[in-house]
C-alpha cells in the first residue's frame, strides 16, 4: 500500500486539530514551536521524535516534532501545552509498526538550510520535512517557501519574529541518500536561530490479510483460502474444495470420478465411475458403469452393463442379468435372462421362469407349473390352465382349457374345444381346420 497525505495540514497554536477526513490506522505527524525555551508537551498517546533547542545572543527557539497512529475511538483534538505554533499533517497507508523509518534534525544561523542526510532503504518511502525560525532583534521574519529539492509545502505560520512550514516530497524517494534543502525567509540570518527537521515515512510492508482465521491448528496452503474457518485442527490444501456433496454414509466410499449424490448407505461402494443412484442398501454395491437404478434390496447386485431402468425390486434372491431388467418382479425364486426387452407382465408363479426372448409380453400368468416358450409375441389373452403349455407362435386368443395345448400357429377366432390341430402357418386367414367347418 502506498503512503498518501489524507486530506489536507491544518495549523493551530496549542490545539491539534487534524483533517476531518482521518481514520483508523492514519499517521499523524505535528510539528511545534515556540520562540523561547519553553517545555513543549505532547498529548498522552503521541510519541515524540525530537525535542531540541537552539539559541543565540539574541534569539532561542524550540523545535518538537511527535507522531500518533489513529485508532477508533480518538478524539477530534489534543491540546499542545506550551507551544506558540502547530503544523499537524495525516498520512495513509503507513507501517503500523515502524511509520518512521529515519529522521534527524540540524541547525544554523544562515541564509539557507540543510537537514542531515538520511539513508532511505524502502523505495516506497515519503520525505517529510518541519522548519523553524526565530529573529526577534530586527523583526524581519516571513514565510516559509523556497526548497530544493522542491518539496511541497502543506502548511505554514508565521509572523515578525518566527515562523514554522511542513512540507513533504509528494511521492516516494528513490532508495540510498537523501536530504532537502530551505532558504531562510528573514533579511538577517546572523541573528537568527534556525531548525530543520528530516524524517521519512515508511509505507504499509504487506497488505493484510482479509480472512477471518480462528483456529489454533497450523494451516498450509499452496494457494490461499477465500473463506471463514474456525475448527481447531490442521488444513492443508493444494487448492480450495468445491464439492458440493452430502454424505451421511458409515462406511467407506470409494470413486475415481467424484460423488455427485447424496449417499446414505452404511455399506462400503466402489465405482470406476460416479455414483449417481440413490442406495439405501446396507450391503456392497459393486460396479463397473454408473448405477442410476434406486435400490432396497438386501442382498448383492452385480451388473457389467449399465443399471439404467426404473425396477423396484424388493427380492431377497439373488439376480444376475447382462442387460438391464424392467419387469416387476415379487418372486422369490431365481430369475435368469439372457435378453428381456421392456416387459411389463406380472409374475406371481412359484416355480422358474425361462425365456430366450420376450417381447412385449402383456400375459397375467398363475399358473403353478414350468412354461416354456421360444418366442412369444403380443399374447393378450388370459390363462388360468394348470397344465403344460409349449408353444412356439402363440397369437391372441382365449384359452380356458385345462388339457395340454400346443401348436404350430393359431389365428384369431372364437374359442374352440382343446382337441390337437396341427397345421402350417397360413397369417392373416380367417380359416379354421376344426368341429363346425
């Protein structure tokens, strides 16, 4: 941060009273005199630089120059015992710790003026310089106003006798040494006392850290945290986390792509992709493609494709398929496919189910012994039949027998009694071979 000069000087007698524009953390700078040996008392809280005199046969003058940082709660005005004139300037963005880098003072009884030379070791420091004259014999005192280098003058006073001028460099000196130079600003320098005060400002070191931290653990970090922390252990962190995600499981979950759901299992998961199904289930999920599928199930699920279906399986079997199932399925019995293919039948039999194929198959099915098809295509009919039943095309009809059926193909029609009629496939022919033709 850089120093500037907040507002603007003020001068007063024995009452500093600095720019209404100061706050917290401003450094104020006051310069005093007074034509005589008289003490000079800063207020409680300043803390003073110089406090020096010098006198001649004719003349003596005291020169004090003190600093105060603000802080909150500082009132508007101090009050400067014993001096005759004041300068007060603020500065911002000065080190709190060490806002004068180097100063010095000297004196003379010339018709110019040098302060001792500084050593300037920050480059972002400012110059600041106080004058001071007394000449009280021929009265021939004016203003403050001739320097070189040609610093500015914030603030001057003066009157016949004596006289006070501040002035700073206005921006930042280049490093190594460093000194100003004033003309007298009186016709009679030999009789005169003069005092020049040199002092440099050293800026803000680091700007500060805007962070709250409260924690009493040690924090590493390879780029800084932008947020509010107050736990007590230890952080350390490559870069800040972002991860939006909520997880209340018990056990251990493990992904090389990140979570992105909300996970509530007390089993352990591992995925070579994300996890983005909803799994209540209290054992392990294991998988080598997302699972989108919500699951109750207790016991194990194994997939190698992807789960992508909307089932809701509460068996307590065991159930294995390469291609995702979309059956409704309450049996307890084991269920095996090699393709099933949006099949939206109920199945409440008791005993193993087999299909090679099965397509749109919108059978309600009780029966209690095995059934056994190649292909079944579109059956909307009802069975109740608890006998054995093989067919290879089984087209819509109505079958309420409890004999054995089978046939090679069947055309739709009223219903017939069960006899055996086998015939080649003739589509589309409203032809029966049969009683009544």
């Amino acid at each position: 941060m850089s120093v500037a000069l907040r507002g603007t000087a003020t001068a007063g007698t024995t009452t500093i009273t600095p720019d209404a524009t100061v706050v917290a953390g401003d450094l104020l700078v006051v310069a005093a005199i007074a034509p005589s040996a008289t003490t000079i008392t800063v207020p409680a809280g300043w803390t003073t630089l110089r406090s020096v005199t010098t006198s001649n046969s004719s003349s003596t003058l005291r020169l004090v120059i003190a600093y105060r940082l603000l802080v909150a709660g500082d009132p508007s005005s101090w009050t400067l015992t014993g001096a005759t004139y004041n300068i007060c300037a603020a500065y911002s963005g000065c080190d709190p710790t060490t806002p004068i880098l180097a100063e010095n003072f000297s004196s003379a009884a010339a018709s110019s003026i040098t302060t001792p030379t500084l050593s300037n070791t920050n480059s972002g420091a400012w110059r600041v310089a106080a004058w001071g004259i007394a000449e009280v014999s021929f009265s021939s005192v004016s203003a403050w106003s001739t320097f070189s280098p040609a610093d500015t003058r914030r603030a001057h006073q003066e009157q016949s006798k004596y006289a006070l001028a501040l002035t700073d460099s206005a921006a930042t000196v280049a490093t190594g040494s460093t000194s100003i130079t004033g003309t007298s600003p009186t016709s009679q320098p030999s009789w005169a006392c003069e005092l020049a005060w040199i002092g440099l400002i050293q800026p803000l070191l680091s700007t500060p850290v805007s962070s709250s931290d409260t924690g009493a653990g040690a924090e590493t970090a390879a780029v800084r945290p932008a947020d509010t922390e107050t736990a007590a252990g230890t952080d350390t962190a490559a870069v800040k986390a972002t991860s939006a995600v909520s997880q209340t499981g018990s056990a251990t979950d493990t992904a090389s792509v990140r979570p992105g759901d909300t996970d509530t299992a007390a089993g352990t998961e591992a995925s070579a992709l994300a996890v983005q199904a909803a799994d209540t289930a209290t054992v392990t999920d294991s998988a080598t493609v997302v699972v989108q599928a919500p699951e109750t199930g207790t016991a194990v699920d194994t997939a190698i494709g992807t789960s992508g279906t909307p089932v809701t399986d509460p068996a307590t079997g065991t159930e294995s398929s390469s291609i995702a199932t979309r059956g409704s399925d309450t049996g307890t019995a084991a269920d095996t496919a090699g393709v099933v293919a949006a099949e939206p039948s109920a199945d409440t039999g008791a005993a193993a189910d087999s299909a090679t194929v099965s397509i749109d198959q919108q059978v309600a099915d009780v029966a209690s012994t095995s059934e056994s098809a190649l292909v079944k295509v579109g059956i909307p009919s009802t069975d109740t039949a608890s006998g054995l039943e093989s067919a290879r095309i089984t087209q819509g009809d109505s079958d309420t027998a409890t004999a054995r059926d089978s046939a090679t193909a069947r055309h739709a029609g009223a219903a017939v009694p069960a006899r055996l009629h086998f015939v080649e496939v003739l589509p589309r022919l409203p032809v029966w071979t049969g009683p009544g033709q």
